[in-house]
C-alpha cells in the first residue's frame, strides 16, 4: 500500500467515525420521541481501501450507557486512524524531502 493509500484509507475512517457519532447522537437525542427509531451503524471495508458507514435504523430500545460506550468507542477509532493519517502524511513529508536532495 502505498503513502496516499495508507492517508486514504486513514481518512475514510475518520469519516466512517464522524458517521457513526452523528448516528448516535441523533439517537441521544430522540430517544424520548415516539416512534424514534434507534440508529445502527454498520462499518464495511471497500475494495479500493478503507471503510464505509452505513446507518440505519433498528427496531431495538435505546439504551444511553451503549450509547455512550459506542461514542466512547468511536472517538477512540477517529484518534486512531489520525494518529495514522498522521503518521504517513510525515512519509510523504520525509521522502518528499529526501526526493528533493
């Protein structure tokens, strides 16, 4: 995989991440609505690299400590894949560097 492969890749998961929060925290907050149906979120790799959010909705109760812990889950998932992003992007900095002398 190459440098802007691995950045790709970083990024679409910090994207499938911020999915999976809104999902959440539209769930949070509707909780009490009738009729609100609780939001999944579904992650899946794609062929060219990386991962997809799909959300959708469950017939199953909210229940707000899942809630939190899937946040807490997925703000550790969106630091982990910066750290990532990252990390190659100061790759691409050093071989940029080391192609320029």
């Amino acid at each position: 995989m190459s440098i802007s492969g691995i950045t790709s890749t970083a990024l679409s998961g910090m994207r499938a991440q911020t999915t999976r929060v809104s999902a959440i925290a539209s769930t949070i907050a509707n909780s009490s609505t009738p009729g609100y149906a609780r939001l999944n979120t579904s992650l899946t790799s794609v062929a060219s690299a990386g991962v997809q959010a799909v959300v959708s909705p469950t017939a199953s109760d909210v229940d707000p400590a899942a809630e939190l812990t899937d946040l807490i889950e997925a703000e550790q998932s969106y630091k982990a894949n910066a750290v990532v992003f990252e990390t190659g992007a100061d790759m691409w900095e050093m071989l940029m560097s080391i192609k320029r002398d």
